[in-house]
C-alpha cells in the first residue's frame, strides 16, 4: 500500500512538471544570447508596378535577444531583452552612385547621432504565453526611434495554436488570426478591424473618393519551441474611384532571421516583474506597444503669403477655366490648412478685389477651424455691396468635402442675424439645407446643430407668408433631403400653384426611391391625373417622372398610357418620349411597361402617333470599367411654341453609388402674349417668367432670374444684348482625402489625395419676334486637376509617389425653336469640344538636408470631342432649321 502511494505521488509531480514546464508561446533557453540579423523595407510606387523599379529605402541591423527572468511560478510570463546594433541604412533597391541619396553618408550622417543613440538603446518585453504584456523603454525618448522598435517587438508577439483573437501591437486593438501548421505559424492581421486614433479625412461621395485596401501577413519558422526567422509584409493600396489607373501602393517588408546561439547572460533573480526592471536599469518605464504620432515638421516649408505670391497669377478671372487654375487652388489650400488665423487674415485683407473670391473659395475649402473662424471675421453679411464674396463663402460651404457641426452652426447663425442682401439669406438657408444632408449621411442626425437647423427650417416653412419665404425654405428640404419633411413637401405640391407647387413636386423627385411611400404614389398619381384640381404642365409631367421612377404598378403605368391622347398636344408628346427613353435606356420600370405594351388598348397607332416637338431623351457620355456617366435631356413646350422647360442632367455612377454631377433647368412661363397665342390649360393666370436653376455635385444652387413680370420682360428683350448670364463660377474641391497610416514597421505613411474643379456656367434665352424664334444656350467650361502624394515619412529619410491628372473641356446645350408654323420647328445640339489630358507620376526619396532623388514619367492625349447625336426625331429637324448649311459643315445633322 505504502508502495503505491508513493508510486501514484511521483506520477503526479512528473505530470506537474511537465505542465509547469510547456509554455503556449515562444520560449528562451537560460543563459543563453540569440543573435538575429534583421531588415525592414519600405517600397512606394504605383499599384501595378514592379518592386524592383520602386522608390523606398530599407533599415538593416542585428538584433541581440536573451532571456532576463522567468516567472518561478509561471513559465509562460517571461522578460526578455533586445538591443539593434549596427544598424544600416541603404536604397531599397541597386541605383547608381549618381542617383543614391545615401552615397557617402555614415548612418549617423544620416540618421543622427542622438536618434542612432536612442535606437540602440535596449528595450525589454514581458511576454505573457507568447503575447506582449509590457513594453518597455526610455522616457522621453524620440517618437521615431520609439515606433521602430515598437515595429521589432511586435513581431516576438504570437501564439503556438490555431485560432482568432484581438490583440494589441504597434498597429493598435487588431482582429488577429493564426493558423498553426507543425513547426510554422502564419499570423493574418485584419488592419480594417485595428482601433487606432485615426488621423485625416474622406470625401463626401464614394465616387469622388478614394477606394482603400490593406493588408498584413506574417510567417515564423520555429525551432526548439524559438523563433528561427519571422517574414512580415504589409501592403496598402489607394486607387482614385473615378480611374482606378490612377493610385497608388506602399509595401511594408520585415526579416528577422536567427544566425547564431551563443553563451548569454544569466537571469536576474526576483519573483516580481517591478522589481527584476528596476535591478536591470532604473530608467527603463512601461509605454503602450501601440505606436505614437511622430511626423517629421516641413523646415524649408514656403509662407502663407510666399505661396500666395507665387500662384497668384494663376488665379486672375480670366484664367479660372483652365488645369493651372485648378492646381493652384489645390496647393493653396494645403498651405491654408497649416496657417494661423492670423496668418490667413493677413493675406485675405492685403488682396485686391479682383482675385478675392478665389481667395475665398480656397480658404473655405480649406476646413479648418483657423480658417473658417478667419473668413467668418472677414466677411460682414451686413455689408450689401460684398454680395459676390459672400456667395462665394456659401457655395465653397455647400461643397464642403468633410463638413462638421461648426460649419452649419455658424451658418444658422448668420441666418438668425441681419443680412443686408435678401438674395445671400436665401442662399445661406439653401446651403444649410445641404450641410444638413451632408452631416446626416454620416450619421450626424441627431446632432445639436443638425437638429437646430432641421427645426428652424421646417417651423418656419409652416410659418412662411409669402411666396418668397415658401420658395426659400423648398429650396433648404430640395437639398437636405429629410424624411420628416415629405409630408410638408405633398402639401406644398397638390394645394400650391406655379413655381411652389414645380419647387415642391421636383424635391420629392429628388428623394430615394425607397422613401416615397404609398401616400407619395398617391398624389403624384392625384396630382398627374388632376383628380382635385388642374396642374400645370411642368408639375404633372414632374409627378408621372417620380411615378415612373418608384417602382411603378402595372395600374399606375397603364393609367399614365392610358392618358396620353387626353392630354395637351405638347404634353401628349413629352410623356410618350418619356416613355421610348425609359424602354430604349431599359431603365428600372422598362419591364413594367412592357407589360402593359402588350395591352392594345394602351398600346395603339392613335396613342403612339401623336405629333409635337417636346421630347425626353437619355445616353451615354462614357462608359468605362471604373465609372460610367450618362446625360438625360427632356424639353418642354407650350402649346403655342414657346420654351416651358428645358432640363439637362448628368450622372455619374459606378456599382454602388451615384452623384447628380449637375443639372441645369430653364424654365419660362406666361410668354403667350407676346406671340398672341394663346395659354394651356392652368395655365391662364401664371405671370411672365424665365429663370434657371442648377444643382452641381448634388447641391442646389440659388435660382437665377432672367425676367419676372411683363414689365421687366419688354425692358430686358429691348436692353438684350445676347450675352450668357453667370450662373456659377468660381473654384470646387471635389476629392478630398487624407489619411495616416502607421506601418507595423515602425515608420508614418500618408496618402493624400486632393481634386480641383474650375468651373463657369453660364446660360442664356434670346427671342426674336421678327424672325419668331427663340434660343436657349447652356455653356458648361471646366477643368479638373487631381493630384495624389503617396509618402512614407522615417523622419531621417521620405520616400513617395505623386500622381497628377488635368483635363480641361466644355459642353454647350444649344436649343433653337423656330414658331413661325405649326408643329413648329425645335432643334437641340450637345456638343463636347477636343479636350486636353495629361497624367503625371513622379517617384521621390529625400533627405532633410536636401538631396533627392526623382523618376518621372507621363505621357498626354487629347480626348476626341464629340455631338451627341440625340434621338433621329430631333436629327430630322436640325436639318429642317438649319437646312444644307448644317450639312455641308460635317456636323452630324
């Protein structure tokens, strides 16, 4: 008995033993010193490039590793120590002596004597079963070196069995996963999942953004339960969403391989952790693993007011609508974001008046608190004779790429105090609708400035008097786009007449498919078939679209063919051109309507056959693998020939999102005196009227008015001298993204991305009673410039990849209506004129004393213009306005 108890006892301190000796990550031999040799490489070029051709620099140096203490009750807890030494610094890739920044330089030279010191210097892990517990390093230690070796003692972290967790490293809280396989283990961090305190900003539309991958594998190689090499690689890519050609990448490489075993230190006794660092060196102190921001500052950086000075030039009216203009614009904008107030106040009161709204268009864009505190002091709203600079203001704010709750509250502010100019109220109002919007897409709705501006919108909608107020307020919910105000919106459209009612039923229009309800289908359907009350044209054909558009009953679809036969003649042929556009462009609702097609009651050579110059008319402007942009053209007539609206839009879309790139609409109204003819029906009241209203990168703009009344309508035809009226100018940021990266090698990369827009809209109505024609002519002239640094900043050394894009063009929308015979005579031209392009890329290594190094490369093309051809009804009728003179010209008609 005593000899099996003795028996079972032994069994069980060997079992003990074995437990206490089994660690679940890498374990260190007593007394022993394992000498590594390490590299981390960094390489930066475009995405389909070769890492052989590419920019980049890579850090070389031993690593000594040896175990201090183990945990006399725990195995698994253990400290050990690393020290780099001999550390390198080289080009990433072989270059001739001519082209290598590092040439002749010692790697103090180049680094610095105190940052070579601090890197040297030792740090000391607690791993804890394989995972980093503590880390340990030197107070006060530089940023830079402190991440470097934060990048090292990320990759002693891991676990010896299959499976997830979230763990902590240089790349912060990460979903991290391994897989074990014998005596390899490969970890694959999840770098979307990391929660970091993230640095930089996005654009407001995904289309206008800049799509983003990253990822980051690591493979170990174990031996005798250590480490005997470590590969790691990070890859991050970044690639415009408008042309995925353009981008770029930055790969991350890490080797640590094991070149000897060699007699060591022997541990330091002491059972508690505290007590072990303090015998070791008294100064080490436990940072967080987590990197810290370490950004290198600009010494030779150019001032506010030299920059100023030296794009100036670019910046003059006349030279707005060109590539340079753009690019000025975008590079004064980067410089405003690292200015003082002070600094931009200067400069904005020393210019003259001929070059301020551009100035006020970039210190806008620029979003930064100094500067918008700085154009808010600038700008006095009570001051009336400063009208063009304040609209300049409130356009840049509608535009804004990434606008915060500051933004809009100053803007209610502005709107609750005086301003002199009613039309600069009505616009602040409307862009605060847009700001609204903007905010709520980011889930900002809830927001104490967004809530305060909701309320003041809708109360005093309910509120609003006067046509003007009512107008305004439509204009704000056109852009805000809110769910709680389509019931106020249905109101406005079935009980109001004229422009309100067109305002109101367009902003239901412009709303998702998925928010208008069965209510909304209702009075569309009430509003188009005037079961209560007669509607004008405009609005009725605005409400069919909104039908036609929602996911459309087959009932719904055959009522609206049913009526058309029943309609006023020009009305009549709009909507059977709208519905060819929605078979012949197989929009969403085209299988519906097919449906009811194969009803001959609703489809029948009377109904079909209806004559008219109105008509409805959508294509393609390109069509390419990363984004395709289309244009829908519908114009409107009265039964007496003259223009009741006129719509021109363009869309941009790829397979998940799409931008309103911008719509321009004339309407006119109440002209039928002029001719003697005779007005449509709900149509006898309405008061002479042409306007034009716009909406660029989804933003409603201020409508602008040609006339309003008979009085001022003979005025302007006498006075008319022909010219185009503005309706916007001015410069847009469109792509506005930036963002750090921290490499899990220790160094900072950025990617910023900026794209600039010089625009000028202008349209204009001529009429000529003695020749009876009327032409409308739309000129859109604009030029883009997108440009993208791609950077890795090691302090010592930067090395990146710039992309640069420019592209200057025009479209016009001419359309000419001859009324002197019935069916008159309508002719609509599109034409897109040659266009310029030019693509840059630059790659780069420098250094802060100045040497660099630079590959450049591009090439230039001109983009064919063409006319879009339109329908074959419209073709046949150029011809007859035109007659052989269009012919013998080449043009297409």
């Amino acid at each position: 008995m005593i000899l099996l108890t003795v028996l079972f006892l032994c069994i069980i301190s060997t079992y003990s033993a074995s437990v206490k000796g089994h660690t679940t990550g890498p374990s260190l031999n007593n007394d022993k010193l394992y000498k590594f040799a390490y590299s981390a490489e960094v390489y930066v070029d475009r995405v389909k490039a070769s890492l052989q051709k590419s920019a980049g620099y890579r850090i070389s140096s031993g690593v000594d590793v040896n175990l201090l203490w183990r945990n006399p009750d725990n195995d698994d807890d253990q400290l050990i120590k690393i020290m780099i030494k001999d550390v390198q610094v080289e080009n990433v890739n072989e270059r001739p002596a001519d082209k290598n920044i590092f040439k002749g330089k010692s790697t103090e030279k180049i680094i610095g004597k105190e940052y070579l010191e601090a890197l040297q210097r030792p740090m000391v892990l607690e791993l804890v079963r394989g995972k980093v517990k503590t880390f340990y390093s030197y107070q006060n230690e530089p940023g830079f070196t402190q991440n470097l070796k934060r990048g090292l003692a990320s990759l002693f972290q891991l676990q010896l069995h299959s499976g997830s967790v979230r763990e902590v490293d240089i790349s912060g809280k990460c979903n991290t996963t391994y897989h074990v396989r014998q005596d390899q283990v490969t970890k694959i961090k999840d770098l979307d999942s990391c929660e970091t305190e993230k640095q930089g900003f996005t654009s407001h539309n995904p289309i206008l953004d800049v799509g983003t991958k990253g990822t980051s594998a690591t493979i170990y190689v174990l031996e005798d339960s250590f480490i005997k090499s470590i590969k790691a690689e990070e890859n991050h890519v970044f690639v415009l969403n408008l042309r995925r050609k353009t981008g770029a990448k930055i790969v991350s490489k890490q080797r640590l391989e094991l070149k000897s075993v060699q007699a060591g230190p022997g541990l330091i006794a002491g059972k508690q952790v505290a007590s072990v660092i303090k015998t070791l060196d008294s100064s080490f102190v436990a940072v967080p693993l987590e990197a810290e921001p370490a950004k290198s500052k600009c010494k030779k950086c150019p001032s506010l007011s030299d920059h100023w000075q030296s794009i100036r030039e670019h910046m003059q009216p006349e030279k707005l609508s060109t590539a340079t203009a753009a690019k000025s614009f975008l590079s004064f904008i980067q410089s405003i974001r690292k200015a003082t107030k002070e600094e931009i106040l200067q400069i904005i009161r020393s210019e003259k008046k001929e070059l301020l709204p551009q100035m006020v268009d970039a210190v806008t864009s620029a979003q930064t608190p100094e500067s918008l505190e700085a154009i808010l002091e600038f700008l006095d709203f009570k001051d009336a004779s400063t009208f063009v600079l304040q609209e300049r203001f409130l356009y840049a704010c509608g535009f804004a790429s990434h606008p915060n709750e500051m933004l809009l509250k100053s803007l209610t502010d502005k709107f609750k105090g005086d301003i002199a100019n009613e039309e600069i109220r009505e616009t602040v109002v409307i862009i605060m609708g847009a700001l609204i919007r903007k905010l709520c897409d980011r889930g900002g709705c809830k927001l104490p400035a967004v809530l305060e501006a909701k309320r003041l919108i809708l109360n005093r909608l309910e509120k609003a008097k006067k046509d003007d107020n009512v107008r305004m307020y439509l204009l704000a919910l056109k852009n805000a786009l809110l769910p709680e105000a389509i019931p106020l919106l249905l109101k406005y459209a079935e009980a109001e007449e004229g422009p309100i009612s067109s305002l109101a039923t367009t902003a239901l229009q412009r709303y998702d498919p998925s928010f208008l309800t069965k209510e909304v289908k209702e009075t569309m359907n009430r509003i188009y078939h005037q079961n209560r009350k007669v509607h004008e044209k405009t609005v009725r054909t605005t409400a069919a679209a909104i039908i036609l558009n929602s996911n459309p009953s087959y009932m719904e679809v055959k009522n609206i063919l049913l009526s058309i036969g029943e309609l006023p003649m020009e009305m009549n042929k709009y909507m059977l051109s709208m519905i060819q556009d929605i078979l012949h462009f197989e929009m969403p609702s085209s299988k519906t309507v097919r449906k009811v097609l194969k009803d001959m009651r609703a489809h029948n050579y009377e109904r079909f056959s209806k004559t008219g110059s109105s008509s409805a008319y959508s294509g393609y402007i390109t069509r390419g693998p990363d984004v395709s942009s289309t244009y829908s053209l519908d114009i409107l007539y009265s039964g007496s020939g003259i223009l009741r609206r006129s719509n021109l839009n363009i869309h941009i879309f790829d397979r998940s999102a799409e931008l309103h790139a911008s719509q321009v609409v004339i309407e006119a109204q109440g002209l039928e005196s002029i001719i003697a003819a005779t007005p449509d029906e709900g149509e006898e009241n309405l008061d002479s009227f042409a306007g034009m209203s716009a909406i660029l990168f989804d933003v409603q703009l201020r409508p602008v008015t040609f006339f309003q009344g008979y009085g001022d309508l003979m005025s302007k035809m006498l006075s008319a001298t022909g010219d185009p009226m503005n309706v916007v100018k001015g410069l847009i940021l469109l792509t506005d993204y930036s963002q750090e990266i921290q490499l899990q090698s220790g160094p900072i990369a950025s990617a910023e991305f900026l794209g600039g827009l010089a625009i000028d809209i202008s349209g204009g109505m001529e009429f000529s009673l003695w020749y009876r024609e009327s032409k409308t002519n739309v000129k859109n002239r604009v030029a883009v410039f997108l440009a993208g640094n791609t950077e890795v900043d090691s302090f010592f050394v930067k090395t990146g990849v710039e992309t640069t894009l420019e592209v200057e063009t025009a479209l016009d929308f001419i359309s000419t209506v001859q009324f002197s015979q019935y069916p008159f005579l309508v002719c609509m031209q599109m034409d897109r004129v040659e266009s310029p392009f030019r693509s840059y890329v630059t790659k780069y290594e420098s250094l802060p004393s100045g040497r660099r190094y630079t590959a450049k490369g591009g090439k230039a093309t001109v983009l064919a213009g063409n006319e879009y051809p339109l329908h074959q009804e419209n073709s046949n009728m150029c011809r007859k306005v035109f007659g052989a003179k269009s012919d013998s010209a080449g043009s297409w008609f």
